[in-house]
C-alpha cells in the first residue's frame, strides 16, 4: 500500500488522517444521530425486545468465561451496561447500536488512511464519511442493529480488526500489531466466525505479498502473542466443557452441520443470497439517488476529465491499486469464501451470519461517484431523509400497526404487564422478593428485566446451561416456575422435562392469561406458573 509522504507517519490518533480534524466533530454528531435515532425509536415502538437481546440481559447476570452457545464479551457488555442505566427495553437496542456506530467510525477512519492521488488527499476523509453514510443504511446496522446478539456485537471488533490490519501492513509498526491483536482477541471471544474475517487477512497477505516480509512475520508474532493472551481464559474453559454438549463448540458445529439434502442446502443458500440482498437494498437504494442527484448537478467544481483519459474521474479511479487489492479480498472476501465453503461442505447458512461482511461496502461506491465538492453535503441531505423516513417506518410497523392488528410478534409482546402479574402472585405465597426463575428464556427474561429486584433465570431448568444457578441452594429461597403455553410460541414447542418436574415439585400452581397485543379478541399470551416458596432459614437470614 503506498504512502504518499513515506517520511511522514500518521500517529494512531483521533486525528491522524488527513482531513480528519476538521470533519471529526461531524463524523460523531451524525453518529450519535444514528444512535439516538434507531435507539429512541425501537424502545418507543417496541414493548419487548428480541430474543437474542433478551437472551443476553439473561446471560449478562453472571460473568462467566463463556456461555452454552457462544463466547463472552456480549453478555460483559451487556453486564456493564445493566451496571451502569439497569435492565430496559431500550437499553438492548442502545448497545446495539453502540456496537454499530463505533464499528463505522472504525470504518471511516480505515477510509481516511487510503492511499490517493495527491488533489484528492485533501478530501479523502470526506469521501470516507461518504461511504461510511451510505453503509449506515444497510439493514444490519439500521432495523437489524437494534438486535443486541452476538452478530451485531461483532461489528465493532471487525471494524477494528481491519483498521489495525490495514495499518499494520502499510506501516509495519509494532504497535499497530498489537492492536490488531486485541482487536482479533474481542472479535473471537464474541463469536467464532471472526475466523473467516482472518482467514481473508491471511488471504491479502498471500496476494499482495506480504507474506514473503521479516517484519511482516514479526508483527504477526506480535498480534498472535496478545491474542493468545486474551483467549486463554476462554481457551481454559472451553477446556472444562469440553466433555459436554453445552458449550460453543457444540453449538457451532451443530449449526452448521445440520443433516440436510443438497436441495435443502442450495433453499437455504439462496434464502441466504436473497435476504442479505433485501438488507442491502437501501444502501443501493441511497447509492442511486446520489449518482442521478450528481448527474442533474453541474459538476463545475469537480477536477476536470483529462482528454486523453478514456475513464471517468471518480473517486475510486483514483486511489491506489493496493487498496483496491485490500476491499476486494476484506470487502468482499468474507460473503465469497462463506459461500464456496457452504457449498463445499454442505453447510446451511442463516442470513444474521452475515451481519460483519457489508461493513466496507460504502467504499464500492466511489467506482460510481465523481469526485465532486458537493458530494458530502448531498450525501447527508440524502442519508439522512431515508434514515428518519426507514426508522419512522418501522417504528410504526413494529409497533402501532402491528398492535391493531394484533400480530402476535416480538415487539408487541407484553412483558412489562407479564412481570408486574407473575411477581404479585409470587407475592401472594412468599414475604421474600423473587430471586429465581425456572422457564425458558424469553418469559423468564422479561420477568426479570421488569423486575426491581435481581432474579436469576434457570434457563429450562437446566443447571447445565445456568452455572449462576448452584443446584444445592436453588430452593432455599424459593423459585417461581413459568411454562409458556401461548398458541403462537408453543405451537411446536416440547416443554423441556425439567420444568414439568419442577411444576410437579410446588405447593401452589394457577394459569395466567393476558392479552398479547391491544386487539379486541385478538391473541392471548398464556403461562402456567407453580411457585415453590421460600424455606425457613431463608426467611431468618433474611
């Protein structure tokens, strides 16, 4: 990658690229936009959030060093964030898009250290912003970012991960090594699949040649060394797990090798092909009304076309052939290799597995657009439109519409009303606040995030997958079972056996029925609950 100024080096600083200080104070003002926007307008609309952000409040009541399904860090963040504002609604939407807009600023700043021809060097952080502003209304970081799982929570270590790999290579500094080895470290111990996103780093290397360079190697030292740090813990556990079937490696290889037939894989392929294309849709969509809003526009004060150049002048024609190298293999490696080794190894896809891999698509967009002075400013009136016009829009969907007619979803889903009514029949038997719960996630969680108190979820009654939950002192303060018996969730749902047993093991049982959604006769929500009171010497302790 070649550097315009070799004498000079860019420190990793807010402000090391160039144009970045003066557009700074921009970058985070239409970030924090982003964040307030989809944040504010999920939790009005929505009076529950999804299962993966409900399952991470669950898993984020203990710091563990991985849980059943997936590594760590989401539900740490998860635990800070509940530490600091308390469990809400809102909350799982906030980190959500926390994750997504420090992910772009990463991605602007990568933007920023591109290697250009010298009369564009000046504008690049602003085409950067540009391409960051476009990204922002992929699905993934609009309606899908308000989803707080593990996916989502990726997005701002991958940023990171490519940023320092970007540096590392161009500037063969130690210190950028060690970045991207800590960058990779939180990327792992979120999910598994940041080995694909290194997988195309190994990728570059081979191609551009980097392989072949000493220092090359010593920063890969250096990057393994503080990764390997950072895991060891996870690695630990994992170890300790090992001989069990709940434990991430489980689970992984369970979702991706599932028993299908090469028609089933190939339905699900292309479910996979259609639906990251639908997510994508506003981006192309924003991308189209920037190309004909520049077209209809004197390009008066945009560099002039040579005579004997026979391609246009955009942004792209004129940065380096190294990173166009780069956000080919990074850009679009990971949904190419993804692909070919679902295809090769029979793998179903799901389409959230593909949240990480459109962060650098804004980039493509400079094969398409002039370089233009009024190109950021028309870029912002556009993404700025469709961003309120999108989040409005679901927000409506999600929640008004969806309540009149009476869609029995997610979003509508009563949690706060199934709180304050299973923790007053818990009341009726006990004189000790609810600490335990014995259900499955989803009506648990909810319990427990309207809750004024901490309560522990035993998730199916499973101690296996609830290591918070130490089976000798379970029933000394009592525990309130909940089976979830509504038509539109348990349709195809078995009730896991150790909750039938806990049900048959308490003193009072009863059937708790609520209307799901403000529909007049519309869906009901329907939860069996028995509560096991509290014992005596809980009751002195107490």
């Amino acid at each position: 990658m070649p550097n315009n100024n070799p004498t000079k080096r860019i420190p990793f600083t807010l402000g090391a690229s160039p144009g970045a200080s003066n557009l700074l104070p921009l970058v985070l003002l239409l970030l924090l936009l982003h964040l307030i926007l989809w944040s504010t307008l999920g939790d009005i609309s929505h009076s529950a959030p999804g299962l993966d952000n409900i399952e991470e409040i669950v898993w984020s009541n203990s710091l563990e060093w991985g849980y059943f399904k997936h590594p760590p860090v989401p539900s740490w963040v998860m635990h800070g964030m509940i530490a600091i504002f308390g469990p809400s609604v809102w909350l799982t939407f906030f980190t959500g898009q926390l994750s997504v807009v420090l992910a772009l600023f990463f991605v602007w700043k990568l933007g920023c250290e591109f290697g250009f021809h010298p009369e564009v060097t000046a504008r690049q952080s602003s085409y950067s912003l540009v391409a960051v502003l476009l990204s922002s209304t992929i699905a993934y970081f609009t309606s899908q970012g308000i989803v707080s799982n593990h996916n989502t929570m990726q997005l701002w270590s991958i940023a990171g991960a490519v940023w320092m790999f970007y540096r590392a290579v161009r500037h063969q500094r130690l210190a950028d090594w060690a970045w991207l080895g800590v960058f990779s470290g939180f990327a792992i111990l979120t999910k598994y699949s940041a080995l694909i996103q290194f997988f195309c780093f190994f990728v570059y290397l081979l191609s551009a040649g980097k392989i072949k360079q000493k220092a090359t190697w010593q920063g890969i030292a250096v990057a393994s060394l503080i990764f390997l740090l950072l895991i060891a813990p996870h690695i630990f556990w994992l170890s300790q797990q090992i001989s069990s079937d709940s434990n991430p490696l489980s689970y992984a290889n369970n979702s991706i090798n599932k028993d299908v037939t090469r028609l089933e894989q190939l339905i699900t392929l292309r479910r996979f092909i259609v639906t990251s294309l639908g997510r994508i849709a506003p981006f192309l969509f924003a991308l189209t009304l920037l190309i004909f809003w520049n077209r209809s526009k004197s390009h008066s004060q945009s560099i002039k076309q040579p005579a004997q150049s026979a391609l246009p002048i955009t942004i792209f024609n004129q940065l380096a052939p190294s990173d166009r190298l780069f956000l080919l293999i990074i850009g679009i490696g990971p949904s190419v290799f993804t692909l070919l080794f679902a295809l090769i190894f029979k793998m179903p896809l799901n389409a959230s597995w593909a949240t990480t891999f459109f962060l650098l698509f804004g980039f493509y967009s400079w094969r398409l657009l002039p370089d233009s002075s009024q190109l950021l400013r028309r870029t912002i009136i556009i993404v700025i439109t469709l961003q309120i016009i999108s989040s409005v829009g679901f927000a409506i969907v999600s929640g008004p519409l969806a309540q009149g007619a009476g869609h029995a979803a997610r979003s509508t889903y009563p949690g706060r009303e199934v709180s304050n009514q299973l923790l007053s029949i818990w009341a009726n038997y006990n004189q000790t606040p609810l600490t335990l719960i014995a259900g499955d996630t989803w009506t648990g969680g909810n319990i427990a995030m309207h809750a004024p108190q901490n309560i522990k979820i035993l998730i199916n009654g499973d101690y296996t997958i609830s290591p918070w939950v130490k089976s000798d002192t379970n029933m000394r303060c009592g525990m309130l079972v909940v089976i979830d018996r509504s038509p539109k969730t348990s349709i195809h749902a078995t009730v896991p056996t150790r909750l039938i047993e806990l049900q048959k093991r308490s003193r009072y049982q009863g059937h708790l029925t609520i209307p799901w959604t403000k529909k007049v006769k519309g869906p009901q929500v329907e939860i069996d609950w028995a509560v096991i009171p509290a014992e005596e010497n809980c009751l002195k302790q107490r």
